[in-house]
C-alpha cells in the first residue's frame, strides 16, 4: 500500500462557523456560510468534493431542524445557501 502524500498536510480551517439556531456566521454575522467560510471549506475539501458536499447536506438538514423548531417555515434559500455552491 502506497502512503498517502498529503496524509500530513495541514489543511486550513475556517473561523467562519455558524452560530446556532441563527445559522449566522460567529464572525461576521451573514448568512452562514459567508464567503469567507465557503472558500475556507472549498480549500480544506479540495482533494474530497463529496466530503464537502455531505457536511454542507448534514449542516443544512441541522438548520432546517433549528430554522423551524418554532413552526417557522423552511426558508426558501437553503439549497443556494447550502448546496448549490458545492462541487
């Protein structure tokens, strides 16, 4: 079995976290995930895109729960907030 090269690389991580049950950005308050945090994690992610894409469905599947535990409807945006920007 081959060693992985980038098995010790340290991969960048993001400030840029959600606050919950707001789903704003800790750090500087838009929607999470700000832009900061989506170029963050798109870096951190690069060599596995569909790791990406399972942490942004589990996070938006957390927000649907926080976003509307007081009957609130779903919002609208989640899929663009989410997922659409994913690889």
């Amino acid at each position: 079995m081959r060693p992985c090269p980038d098995r010790d690389r340290q991969v960048p991580r993001t400030e840029h976290l959600p606050s919950r049950p707001t789903w704003d950005c800790a750090v500087c308050g838009h929607p999470w995930p700000c832009v900061n945090a989506k170029q963050e994690l798109r870096e951190q992610y690069d060599h596995f895109p569909a790791g990406l894409a399972i942490y942004m469905a589990s996070s938006m599947y957390d927000a649907v729960e926080d976003l509307t535990a007081h009957g609130a409807p779903t919002p609208a945006d989640l899929y663009e907030r989410f997922l659409s920007w994913a690889p």
